[in-house]
C-alpha cells in the first residue's frame, strides 16, 4: 500500500491536469491536501467528510477510494 504522501503526489497531478475552477480539479486540490496534512489513509478520510459543496465532497471522495484502493 502506497503511503498518504505517494497518494497526495498521485491526486496533485490529477489537479494539475483537471481544469482550473472544474469540480475535478477541486476535488483532486482537496485530496491532495488533505493526504498530505494527515497522518493515515483514515485520518484522511475522515478529514474529507468535511469538504464543501456536497458536489466536491463527493467526487474528492470517490478520487480518494480510487487512489487508495491502488
């Protein structure tokens, strides 16, 4: 299993690529921060839950079981 840092540098390219002010390229922005300013994938997870809009919320966590499920 790839650690929360490995899976930040993963989400951030993702943001990279996603265009600016999309849904996609927020919900990677906030993954990637939030891998990279936690402790562990559950840490992680429960930090996501928190995210807004709903809209971002949802497609960060869907981002998030993708990478973490790699």
């Amino acid at each position: 299993m790839r650690d929360n840092l490995d899976l930040a540098a993963s989400a951030q390219e993702l943001a990279d690529a996603a265009p600016t002010g999309s849904i996609d390229h927020a919900a990677a922005s906030s993954v990637a921060i939030t891998l990279a300013t936690t402790r562990d994938i559950d840490d992680a997870r429960k930090t996501l839950q928190g995210v807004s809009p709903e809209e971002v919320k949802r497609a960060a966590l869907a981002l998030f079981d993708r990478l973490s499920a790699q």
